[in-house]
C-alpha cells in the first residue's frame, strides 16, 4: 500500500526485503561492501522513519550484528565529547578524526574489506584547539555520516529506550549547547566545523514527516516529539540567548544606520499592506487547477501536458508507477504517487503543476531582476523551491489555516509563495530604497515586509512579493529579498549556522 520502494535504499532492501530470512553469507558480503563504500549514507531514513539498521529484524541476529556501528561505536563518541574541553575541537579534529572515510583494503577473500576508523586521541590533542589545521593535516575526505549518529541515537537495537534517550541529551550538553552558545557567538565556523556541527544537529532531530500520510506519520511525529525530550526547553533559552547576542553584535550598526539620512528613511519606512496575510496565496492569482479538486487524472495530466511537465507517456508512466521525475532528480516519491485515491497524491500533482508554471517564468524574471542590480548586486536562487519542501510546507499550511476538508487541503500547496525567488546585496540604504523603488515600479506588489522598521532581531532584510503574470493561467508570486551587504556578512561571520539549525 506504500509503494514498492517507499524511499527505500539498496540497503533497506537487504534489511528487510523478501530475503531478509536467509541471512546469507553473500547476503552479509554485499552489506559489508556496501556500508564500506566511501559514498554510502548507512543511516538514510525511508518513508516510515527507518534507517536500514532500523528496518531489521530483531529475530535475524546475523543481520542485526552486520548493520550495528561497530567502527565508531556510541562508547567512543561519547568518550570524545567528555574528553574535551573546547567544544570547537570537537567539530574540528576530534570528531572528524573518527570520520575520515573508509578505504578498501585488497581484496583477500572475494570480498572488500573495510578499515577500521581508529581513533586517534593523542594526535587530536597536539592539534589542540586548531580546527582549521585539520583541512591540511587530514590525508583523507572528512565526512560526519560515517559516525552514524541517527542510529546510535535512535536504533532500538542498538540500546534501549532510555539509554538512546540519555545519550541525546548528552551530545547536546557536552556538544550541541556549548558550539551554538559559545562557539558560533564568537566567530566564524570553518566549513568543516560548520559540516560536523550541523550533522549533529540533523541526527539530534529524528526522522522527518514523511510527505505521504498514513499509520507510520503517528510513529514518525511522535518519535520527531521525543528526540529532544528532557532538554527541549533547555535549547529554547539557548537559542533566545543566541539570538539577543547575535543582535546586540549588530546593535552598533543598526544605531548607525538611524544617524544615516537614507537609512533613517529605511528604518521609519512602514508599507501598507495592500492584500492580507490570509490572502497572500496562489488561490487568488492562479486559476484553480479544479482537476485536482474532482479528482480528475485525465484533466490533471492534460494540465500537465500543457506545461511541459509531462512530455511523454513514458514520463508518466515513470511517476505514476515508480515516483520518478526530472523535478526529483534521482529520488523516488513511489509513496506519493502510488495511490490516487490519498490526498497526497493529488496534493502531488497539484505541486507539480505549480512547478510548471513557475519553470515557464522562471528564465524571464531573473533576467530582468538582473537587469536591475549593479554589478555583484543580483543573487539568484538556486533553482525553484524544492517538491520535497513545496509539499511539507503546505502540509503546515493546513494545520495553520484549518485546511480539513478534502477540498481545502488538496490545494494547500497554492499557499507556498516563495517558490521563486532572489536577493540583492546592496552596498548603502540609500541603494537599497533605489533598488526597491525601481522594482515596486515595475511589478505590481501585492505586499512589502520591512524588517529594518521593526528594530528588533539581528538579521533585518526587506522583501517583496511581487506578481509575475503568466498569460491565462494567471500570475504567480515571486519573493525579492533586498540585503545590506554589512547583514549578510555578519550573518556569514556569526550566525548561519545556528539559524539554519533553528529552521
């Protein structure tokens, strides 16, 4: 009922497919290689929030001891993180020393043999606090997903209920919590530390929703509401405290900005809202793709005919029985297509629809956006939003709105407006007022936000969304982001990092 795959890995296939029972020794032999090889992830989540680990039975004891983290096991991790002192030196050489990727040896028994990632104490403390050596002193490619954290911080295999519980809480007191209140607030993580960091963090949350709904989603919401029991409100003041310290560093120059003539215009700048919250949707802007409201596959895939996102029988074909489109490069949303009588498999469509429609525009409008800035002004997007994220936030969109009816809430994806998008660095206030007039005089802007009047928050921007028409379908919305360039900067030094880990 979930689709053959369901997002399910080679890995998961061997786990928990028709064969699981053998337990054979060619069984164990491909395992073995796979999990040695340096590209594999070992801890991807399928569709119902498990990792291959998870997917085992606990009955096929062979399998359960092939897929344990026996290479960097929970006891030396945890050993790691008490051992030292400076969480930065955890992110850098502490915890990628236990990371470099596996290399195969020769083989010697038809099968490759992986190394042991042994780790080294005492040469990470003559590195000392010295992340940034690591990028010179490292022979090999660093890569955290070789801790498996997922697994040892979730696997009931791997450890009880409690203990899994225990050694979350302690990869935040004695990691997560000192890098995001000390060490982020005070300078810029390397791109290794910042890789480490927000790994750690990912594997902290659990599996994420899944996009198709059924028993499993229960399973998978309330696994995602105890992964940070016992030190939830604990991150919340963290986070807070981060956040008053972010904007007391950028205090001195938002004061700054007031004494300047254009930024005083900036900052005392307050736009009528000229089309509610409530209505800032595609609903009002697009003509209603009412295929999906009937539940119609012969109209849907003729409106999807007409937008060059069905090209071919074969394409359809390709997404209908296996999940595969050009819009999902190599994943597989077999579990979203597999049912057309789910709602998500309409809501699917309906996003697919809308990616069409933003696809036909989307060439146009960053020319003519770029065609605005100076040069190293304009920032394009990359790409269009993504079907994963277009689905999971008009999943959100329907508990916020009240979207129940089947009606309402197959169209929920008509409520992401950020689909398109671009920003501008812009060096002076003065510049961006320029940039902003020369826009809100161009297109027709249903809505400005000016964070700069709000005098609150580190991170101030202003953004537009403006309406790019699209003949007889309608317009879209399109989302500006206009930056001063001193904001970006201070954002890269200090912040990226605990602000991607807040989204």
């Amino acid at each position: 009922a979930m689709g053959s795959d369901y997002g399910n890995t080679a890995l998961h296939v061997l786990a928990s497919g028709l064969h699981a029972d053998d337990q054979s020794s060619k069984q164990l032999q491909i395992i073995a290689a796979i999990l040695a090889h340096p590209s594999t992830d070992p801890c991807i989540y399928n569709g119902r929030g498990f990792t291959p680990f998870m997917s085992v039975s606990k009955d096929h004891d062979k399998l359960v001891a092939a897929f344990r983290p026996t290479d960097v096991p929970w006891k030396k991790v945890e050993s790691m993180i008490a051992l030292r002192k400076d969480p930065a030196t955890l992110a850098g050489p502490s915890l990628q020393g236990l990371t470099h990727r596996s290399m195969f040896n020769q083989k010697t028994d038809g099968a490759p043999k992986m190394l042991r990632v042994v780790s080294r104490v005492e040469s990470v403390q003559k590195l000392g606090a010295g992340m940034n050596e690591l990028a010179t002193t490292a022979s090999q490619v660093v890569d955290p997903i070789k801790l498996r954290l997922p697994d040892l911080l979730f696997c009931e295999l791997e450890a009880p209920v409690d203990e899994l519980a225990r050694r979350r809480t302690r990869l935040w007191e004695l990691f997560l919590k000192p890098m995001t209140r000390h060490v982020c607030t005070s300078r810029k993580l390397t791109r290794e530390e910042k890789m480490m960091f927000l790994y750690c963090w990912k594997a902290s949350m659990g599996p994420v929703p899944s996009l198709s709904r059924g028993p499993h989603t229960k399973r998978i919401v309330a696994l995602e509401k105890a992964a940070r029991q016992g030190y939830e409100d604990d991150m919340a003041d963290v986070f807070r405290e981060t956040s008053v310290l972010f904007e007391e560093m950028m205090e001195p120059f938002y004061s700054g900005l007031q004494k300047d003539v254009h930024g005083a215009i900036l900052c005392g700048f307050r736009p009528d809202a000229k089309v509610d919250a409530e209505d800032m949707t595609h609903l009002s802007m697009l003509v209603t793709p009412t295929w999906a409201v009937k539940r119609c596959l012969v109209s849907a895939v003729r409106a999807l005919r007409s937008l060059d996102v069905i090209r071919s029988e074969g394409e359809l074909s390709d997404l209908l029985q296996q999940g595969r489109h050009r819009y999902f490069g190599n994943e597989v949303k077999a579990a979203v297509f597999s049912d057309l009588s789910r709602l998500h498999f309409w809501m699917g469509l309906v996003s697919l629809w809308m990616l069409g429609i933003h696809e036909r525009v989307s060439r146009e409008f960053q020319v003519e956006m770029k065609k605005i800035g100076l040069e190293g002004e304009f920032r394009a997007a990359p790409g269009l939003k993504k079907f994963d994220r277009i689905m999971a936030k008009a999943f959100e969109y329907q508990h916020r709105h009240g979207l129940e009816s089947f009606e309402d809430a197959v169209l929920s994806p008509l409520y992401v407006i950020d689909v398109l998008r671009c920003a501008f660095n812009l060096k002076t206030p003065q510049r961006l007022l320029e940039v902003s007039s020369i826009i809100v005089g161009r297109f027709p802007t249903p809505r400005m936000k000016n964070g700069y009047a709000t005098r609150n928050g580190y991170y101030r921007d202003v953004k537009l969304n403006i309406a790019i028409q699209c003949g007889a379908l309608g317009s879209i919305l399109a989302e500006v982001q206009l930056l001063l360039e001193e904001v970006v900067e201070a954002k890269k030094k200090n912040a990226r990092g605990v602000s991607s880990c807040q989204r």
